[in-house]
C-alpha cells in the first residue's frame, strides 16, 4: 500500500504541474480542476463544480530606457499596457506620495517604501489602511506607470524580484524590477525616461471544485488545500503536493463508515489577490455552524522536512488523537502556529482547524514558493505519503 500510495502522490503532482502553472483564468487552471474532480470521482466521492469569473492576466516583456541606459523589468500582475515617456520621480517613503503632482510622469517606488508588498484593497480577508492609503496616493497622482524596485519580503515566498503591486484594476500601469535596477535608474531621475509594459486583462471563468463522502451523523469535517498557482512557478510544494495529499485521504478512507460527512476542498484561488475559489465555496456555504473541524494541507513534503501540523481552537480530546497519531508516524510532527493559509479563513470564525505544512516551512517559503525552482523534484514522495495516513487517522478517529 505504501508504495501504490507513493506512486499515486507523484503521478498526481507531476499531472499538476504539467505543463505549467495554474494562474486562475487560464486554461491551464481550468485543466487543473477538471482533472482533480476525475480523480476525486475515481475514489468515490459526490462531486461539484462551482463556476465563477475570474480575470486572466497574459503578459509580455517590459522595459525602460532613459539615454544609453535600456533595463529590463516584470509587468506588474494585472497592469495595463502602455507605451510612452514621462518624467522620472524617485519616491523613497510614503510620505513623499503627496508631494508629487506630476501628472503623465513615472514613479519609481524603491527602498523604505519598497520593502513589503502592498496588500490589494478590497482583499476579502484583511487589509491594511495605511497601504491602501499609499494606493490610492499613487492612482491620485495620475502617473504614466509606476516603477517599483524591490528584494525580497515574506509575503512573496521566494520572488526576487517581488511585485509590490498587485491588484486587479489598479488605475495606472505598473512594472517591477531589481533593487540594483533600481538603484541605477534612479540616478536619472528629473530626467525624461520611456517606459513600456506589455500586459493585458481580459475577462475568463474558472470553478470550484468540491468533494463528498457522506457522514452517519450531522456534521462535517473539511479537508483542503490549493490548486491554484502564482504565475510563472509550477507550483509543486505550492500546493500541487497538497491537493495530491487531499485526493490521498480520499482514497485512504475509501469505504469505511464515518461518523461525520467529510467534504474534500481544493481551493481554487489562495494564491489570488481576490480569493475567487474560496469566496465562491463560501457563498454556497454561508452557515458553518456544522464544520466540526477543518484540516488544511500547504507547503508540505519537502525533501529533508517531515510535515508540521499546528492548531488553531481544536478540543483537546482532538488535540490528544493528533498527538498520538504523530508519535507513531515519522512523517508528522507538531509545529507552531502558521497564521497563513486557507485554514484561517476557519479560524478566524472560531472554526477549529488545523493546519498540516513542512516543518521547515521557513527553507520552503525562502527557496522555492512562488519561483520556477518550485518543482516535483524538491518533494519527499514517502513524507507526502505518510502525512496522507496521519489525516485520514485524525479523520477516522474524530
């Protein structure tokens, strides 16, 4: 059985991340979630599918050039196109935003100002004013695009450079590149420099999916994980290896009778600036007063690394089951809290939850999430495997 479940864990991530990434909006995402309701429906579960619109993001190259100087940038996610010239203004700190009254130049954002990507307004689950407040300022100024130089920062995963804007209508074009980029540019600035941005937003659909296997009582236990990706990264520990794990469990319970439904969720959209998947999966489920417990599986399986779970509200009866079950698999140990992830949308309504990820989650984020370097290849086939047992047993025994 090991070994069936070893080879079925792999042949389920290597299908994900083939071809490519699963932006939402694309047909490579669309593929993802057809092939994940197939697979649930091979282990017996009730299957849905719900729909929803999403934007889908095609993008090019971007470049500025001002005199013999010409550097290659990212178009920021989501941004307009755009072709033309404008003055350079260099922009250090928030407070310098409201100084500027440039209409048609280009902002280049970098250092303080720079350092930690801007959360989107409007994100469904948090926001931040003072960033928002930093958004609107940029859009007030009215300027042909806005340039941002930026490293590295924990929101982003493993991204160098990182894009510090990312938000589906933001009113000016955006484009993002190196510190040392910018730092080279920034000498010129009073200076005329040209600016293109090759992206384009168009209107797409992608869907939900959901699985279930029916309970002899009321009630309801929740197993997740993401199938979307950030774009450009294969997305394999981020979370390929999670929906396999979830699709595991579904076999792994197979016939046995239990006590409470569990429905399997891959969420389609946690790597989304507008949560679309999990926005969609609420509506259609806005009383949770049945969820019993929510086991949510994210960056687990990295090579080296057995699996951390963490507990959020959880009784203790449960917290006694999990802890017994992780000192007889190698796979699975307890770790702290990770206040990320889709189990915090449970959490966050006093849902208990627990969430399963690597236990050196840290060397995962900084490596390899959101990069191309996320690849099947960074996985532990036998850690996925024996973390898959861990949550079907929590599920059996609760």
């Amino acid at each position: 059985m090991t070994d069936r479940l070893e080879a079925m864990i792999r042949a389920d991530v290597e299908r994900l991340c083939t071809p490519g990434d699963r932006d939402l909006g694309t047909k490579r995402n669309r593929d993802a979630t057809d092939y994940v309701i197939r697979r649930m429906r091979e282990a017996g579960l009730d299957t849905e599918s719900i729909a929803f619109e999403v934007p889908e993001w095609r993008y090019g190259r971007a470049t500025v050039r001002v005199g013999d100087l010409e550097l290659s940038a990212h178009p920021g996610p989501y941004s307009a196109a755009v072709e033309g010239e404008g003055q350079l203004i260099a922009i250090r700190t928030a407070d310098e935003i409201g100084t500027v009254d440039a209409p048609g130049s280009v902002l280049l954002l970098c250092d303080e100002i720079a350092a930690t990507q801007f959360t989107p307004r409007g994100y469904p689950f948090y926001n931040d004013a003072d960033q928002a407040a930093i958004l609107d300022a940029l859009e007030a100024a009215r300027p042909l695009a806005v340039l941002c130089a930026t490293g590295t920062c924990a929101m982003t995963g493993a991204m160098s450079p990182f894009p510090l804007i990312e938000e589906v209508g933001f009113a000016a074009p955006s484009a993002y590149m190196t510190a040392e980029k910018g730092a080279e540019l920034a000498v010129h600035a009073g200076e005329t420099i040209a600016v293109s941005i090759d992206s384009d937003v168009s209107p797409s659909t992608s869907a939900q999916p959901v699985g279930r296997r029916a309970g002899t009582a009321e009630g309801r236990v929740i197993v997740s994980a993401h199938v979307d990706s950030k774009p450009g990264t294969p997305g394999a520990i981020d979370n390929a290896a999670g929906v396999a794990v979830l699709l595991a469990v579904a076999e792994l319970l197979g016939e046995a009778e239990l006590r409470h439904a569990v429905e399997f969720v891959p969420f389609n959209g946690e790597d989304h600036v507008l949560a679309p998947g999990e926005l969609a999966w609420l509506a259609a489920n806005e009383d949770l007063s049945d969820v019993k417990l929510v086991i949510n599986i994210d960056a687990a399986g990295l090579l080296g690394a057995p699996s951390a779970y963490s507990l959020y509200g959880v009784d203790p009866a449960t917290v006694a089951i999990a802890a017994r079950l992780s000192a007889d698999n190698p796979s699975v140990a307890e770790g702290p809290q990770w206040p990320a992830s889709d189990h915090m949308i449970f959490a966050m309504r006093g849902i208990p939850a627990i969430a399963v990820t690597s236990t050196d989650f840290a060397a995962a984020s900084r490596r390899y999430s959101h990069t191309p370097a996320d690849i099947p290849a960074i996985l532990d086939y036998d850690v996925l495997a024996g973390t898959a047992r861990f949550v079907a047993d929590l599920i059996t025994e609760v």
